[in-house]
C-alpha cells in the first residue's frame, strides 16, 4: 500500500500542478467566475455520468460472471469496478487496475482462473469498441482539430493506430494459435539475449498457459452471441458516459457547443493519452485537453479543465481510494 500511496500522491501532485499553471496563465479571474456562476443542475449530471461509467462496465462484469455461473452480488462488482479506477489511475499505462482487481476478487473467494476470464473478457469487448468509436472519431473530428490546433492532430493517428493494433494483435492471437506462439517464442528470445528477461523457460511457459487461457476466453465468448452483444452495448454506453463529459461540462459554465463535435474531439484527446507512461496521463491529460479544447470554452478554458479533470480523474482517485480502503479494512476485521 505504501507504494500505491505514493503513486497516487505523485500523479495527484503532477494533475494539480498542471492545473494550478493554467489557472496562472489564463485569465485566473475569469475562470474563478465561470466557475462560481456553473449551474449545480448540470454539475450534477456531469457527476451521474462519471458513475455511469462505473455502472455501465459493472453491469459488463456482470455480464461475464453469469455467463459463468459465478454468482458474484453487482454492488461488489461495482465496488471492483471503482477500486480499478482507482489502481488505473496510479499506475503507468492504467495498468494496475486489473491486477488489484484479481487480488481483491481472490480475497472474496473467487479463483483467480475465473476473474481473469471475466476482466480479459471484458478487456476484449473494451478494445474492439474503443477502436471502432476510434474510427468514427477521426473521420468526423479530424478535420475539426487539424483546422484549429494545427499539427497536433496528427496525434490522433497515432492514438487510433495505437489501439487498432492492440485490436490486431487480439485478433492474432485468437485465429492463429500457432503464429502466436511462434511470436511468444521470438520475443521472449530477444528479452532474454538482451538481458531483459532473466528466465527464458519459465517466461515462455507462463506466456504459453496465459495465451491458451486467452484462446478459451474468445471460444467462450464467441459460443454466447447473447452475453457478446450485451456486453458490448454495456461498454459502449459506458464510452458515451466518458466522452459526454466535456459537453455537459460546456453546458455547467454556460458555453454552448456541438454534441458531436465535442464529444469526437473527446475520444481522439483519450486516444492520444492512451500513449502515456504516467500515472493517469498526468500532466499530459491537462495540456491535452487545453490544447484540443481551447476553441470550444475560449475563456472558460481553466474552468472547464477543473471541472472535467475533478469528475474525469480526481473522482476516481477519491471514490475508489476510499472504497480500497474499506475493502482492506473489512478484510482485516474479516480476519481478526
């Protein structure tokens, strides 16, 4: 946990700092306006739509735990679902989530072979449809932000190319088995050679039962069109809660804009930061979102940035830390 804290208290500090600076250089008067004057209707609905993105990936959790008969009550999949959140926004690349989530699920007593089949199947349908959003996104967005921000947009490419590959890859893996454990072969060979991974064997072999593990996931999802269909509406009503946000944001300090527009500019600004190491995009996610969405709030640009980054991020970090705790705190009262 020590460690978690201080990650978390880095990226904390990064996310403030950055934002402390764009308050300093905008009009700080001006935001501090904006944001004394925001209506606390739409505050509110910005809030419900940071839950329903916790609700919406629950309900696909759920989803997977029937489709293997795992009778796992949806308030403690909730519960998961934010302590993820949480664990993502700590780590580089959001990728503790998932192994927090493993672990606290074991705790409950579910076995680790079946919460790493419900989060990896999860993790599939998130995939294939953050890159086909991905596509609509840079078709309709594209010309917008290449107009207004010049360059930068650009970036956008590279956050879809990104995704579309991780998207390739899990294709890959699921209709050549045997290219894939060639690949495995390869990879796991040139980390050893260059002294990366210190175990050749047992690194392959761990990569050989986790990609026999992926392969029974996908034949499993395939066989269930039902679950496969529901799950991937679930995720998708959970992406439109995330990049709805800046809009009704817009809406909370009074600044009218274009629903599509800003929710495009929305999915290619998270495809872009998806290429970044730090915790929680710090840093970069604030810069970004000035950059991509200055034209849209002119003035308000400071205030719109505290808000969506509070209900975007900072919520994540206070909801799940507190619900990390409590689950640590249960377990050990459980013990004692």
């Amino acid at each position: 946990m020590k460690k978690s804290t201080r990650n978390s208290v880095i990226a904390i500090a990064v996310s403030v700092l950055i934002i402390l600076i764009v308050l300093m250089v905008t009009d700080f008067s001006k935001s501090i306006s904006y944001l004394a004057a925001a209506n606390p209707g739409w505050i509110l609905l910005t809030f419900s739509l940071t839950v329903g993105t916790w609700l919406f990936e629950a309900i696909t959790l759920k989803v997977f735990a029937l489709m293997r008969s795992l009778s796992i009550p949806f308030s403690y999949l909730f519960k998961i679902t934010v302590i993820g959140t949480f664990f993502n926004g700590i780590t580089p690349f959001s990728s503790g989530g998932q192994p927090a989530q493993i672990v606290f699920m074991q705790r409950k007593g579910i076995s680790v072979g079946e919460s790493t089949a419900m989060l990896v199947s999860r993790f599939l349908i998130y995939q294939t449809v953050i890159t086909l959003l991905g596509v609509v996104a840079v078709f309709k967005a594209y010309p917008l932000v290449s107009q207004k921000i010049s360059n930068l947009a650009v970036l956008s490419i590279f956050g879809f190319a990104l995704n579309s590959i991780v998207l390739v890859a899990l294709i890959l893996f699921s209709l050549s088995p045997k290219l894939t454990e060639k690949l495995i072969h390869f990879v796991i060979g040139f980390l050893y050679k260059i002294r990366i991974v210190k175990r050749k064997e047992s690194s392959i072999e761990k990569a050989m039962r986790e990609l026999r593990f992926f392969h029974s996931s996908m034949k499993e999802l395939v066989r269930r069109p039902f679950a496969l269909t529901t799950a991937s509406l679930s995720t998708l009503a959970q992406l439109v809660c995330m990049i709805s946000i800046p809009y009704f944001v817009a809406l909370s300090i009074g600044t009218p804009v274009n629903y599509l527009e800003i929710t495009a500019v929305q999915l290619i600004l998270f495809l872009v930061i998806s290429l970044i190491p730090t915790p929680g995009a710090s840093g970069v996610s604030e810069g970004g979102y000035v950059l991509f969405f200055k034209s849209f709030f002119g003035d308000g640009i400071g205030a719109a940035l505290l808000i969506w980054r509070f209900f975007s991020y900072f919520a994540n970090i206070i909801f799940g830390g507190l619900l990390t705790a409590h689950e640590i705190g249960f377990k050990s009262r459980s013990r004692s």
